[in-house]
C-alpha cells in the first residue's frame, strides 16, 4: 500500500524504520513544525523528519492538520492509508477522510485503558502490571476507534514510563506493520472498544511531578518513575527546588524510622521519610546545577535533623 506515516517524537521512529522497510511504500511524513529543543534552544527538525530526510522521502509540516494547501497535497499523494505514531496535533475530519483506509494510530496502551496523552506514565503512576499498544481507526472522538490489534507488555518494578516506552516503541513498530499488512490484504477487520473499562490519561504537568512525602513509599516511588524522563519529579530543599530521579523503598531491620520528608544521610545512602517506610534517593539535581548522585549531594549541602524534603 502507499502510505503516508504521521510521528513527531523519537518514539514514533522505529515505527517509521519498521514501515520504511516493509514492502509498502512510504510516499510522504506527516510531522510537527520545527521547534526550539535541547538546552541550546536552537531550531531542529522532528526526528521523524530527520529519519524521512536521511532516506529521501518527502517530508510536510503543517502549522495545523487542517491548512489546505496540506489537504491538497495529501490528496494529490492519495494514500492508501495512514499510519500514526506520536503525531501530537488534532485530525480534522477533512483530513480523517483522504485515504481509503484511514488514518491507524499506534496507542500505547490495552484500549480502552488510558485513552488520552499519557497512557504510559499513569500505567507507571497507577501500579498497571500489564500494559501493552494497541492499533485502531482514528474517529472524532478521543482514541476511541475501532481496534485492529493489540500486544501486551509487562511492567517492571522499576520501569520509569521513559524506559517502558523505549520497550514499546519497538514492539510497537512491529504490530502496526502487521495492522497495515492485514488491511492490505483484507484479512484484518477492526473491532468496536467496549463501553467498560475506559479510563483517561491526562498529560502528567510539572505541578502534577510534585512528590509528596507524606504519601506511603510505593505511591512515592510510582510518581517518581511515571515522571521520569517528563515532566520530571521533584521537591523542593530549604527552599529550592531539587529534582528527583528514581527512588527505592527500603524496608528492614536496619533502616531508621523517619517522618514524612525528614531527610537520614550516612556515606552509603540517602533516606526520606515517606507515610510508611522510607525511600533511598538514587540521582538528584539541585536547582541550576548537573545531576548527581544522592550520597554526593548530601556530602555538600550535610543535611541536619531539622531538614526536611518538601517544606
């Protein structure tokens, strides 16, 4: 089939790389403007618009899905269908209605479990043991359509939402060439979501990346995982902010009681107090400086029986 693909972010160029190396043809990507990135702030393509680039296909970058003079080229292409991954910008109708198979988003998620922009970091956040992507229809109403295939994915103990997606988006690419193969051939009709089990995944914000201390130590350690790499957790430290990667709640014999926040450092490890057992900080990052380990942060700033995570 001829396809044009539609990807912003890293995440959807495996899928991109699957479909390039398929037996259909990729005429064209769909893919956000270019955008101010990384601490430079400079100008840079999409990297689905550099992958597309660097094998010579033709790249669009509408300001919006709906400019005319994108629907007039994506018409003069005529798609068969239009594989989605990470697009990050509505589908007018308009648009929805070019190619004969539609538009077929990849979700990264067991539909209609955490339909919406994050389904990955609640899965993370809300303690899923299962997880898993999903292809379906794209229709007007959010990731709601029709379901051509899924696969489930197991969620670790220590998966940050960036590291399960990483696994994702591989075994992802996979099973939405297998969705665009089955159409080609007929062989694969999409299935109607239920109406039960249907729940939504906002976009996590940093306000949303706040940890609080006074919660128990797996509510703790889920937040922090679901908002690494973004939005980022964090507390804040005799009045700064300090960002927080992965942490681990520690149990055992030897492990001190600690108030929620109260901070216990000896040269091995860092400890905070949480609602029932504390957590060990792994990398901390002090307002306007690098990233560091827990134990060395402690050494400079030696935190006192009176210090406490989040006042």
């Amino acid at each position: 089939m001829k396809l044009v693909f539609a990807g912003t972010p890293q995440v959807a160029v495996p899928s991109l790389q699957a479909l390039i190396d398929s037996g259909h043809e990729v005429a064209a990507v769909v893919t956000r403007p270019d955008a101010r990135s990384g601490r430079g702030r400079k100008v840079a393509a999409s990297p689905v618009a550099e992958l597309a680039e660097q094998r010579g296909i033709e790249v669009l970058k509408p300001a919006r899905a709906g400019d005319p003079d994108f629907l007039a080229r994506l018409a003069e292409i005529a798609p068969d269908c239009c594989p989605v991954v990470a697009y990050g910008a509505l589908l007018p109708q308009s648009a929805l209605d070019i190619p004969r198979h539609g538009w077929v988003n990849l979700h990264f998620s067991l539909l209609p479990a955490w339909r919406g922009a994050a389904p990955v970091q609640h899965a993370v956040l809300h303690g899923d043991d299962v997880t898993g992507a999903s292809t379906f229809r794209i229709v007007k109403e959010l990731d709601a359509g029709p379901v051509f295939g899924t696969l489930a994915e197991t969620v670790r103990p220590d998966d940050t939402s960036g590291a399960l997606l990483d696994r994702l988006a591989v075994s992802g690419a996979g099973l939405l060439v297998r969705t665009v193969d089955g159409i080609a051939s007929g062989e694969l009709s999409p299935v109607p979501q239920p109406d039960a089990d249907v729940s939504y995944a906002s976009k996590l914000e940093p306000a949303d990346a706040e940890v609080d201390f006074t919660a128990p130590a797996r509510r703790v350690d889920r937040l922090v995982r679901a908002c690494t790499p973004a939005p980022g957790a964090w507390t804040t430290f005799r009045g700064a902010r300090l960002k927080l990667g992965p942490v681990a709640p520690v149990t055992g014999a030897d492990t001190p009681a600690l108030d929620p926040g109260r901070v216990h450092a000896d040269k091995k490890r860092v400890l905070v107090g949480t609602a029932t057992h504390p957590v060990e900080l792994g990398e901390v990052q002090p307002q306007g400086k690098r990233a560091m380990d827990a134990v060395d942060w402690a050494r400079g700033v030696r935190p006192t029986g009176d210090d406490r995570l989040g006042d």
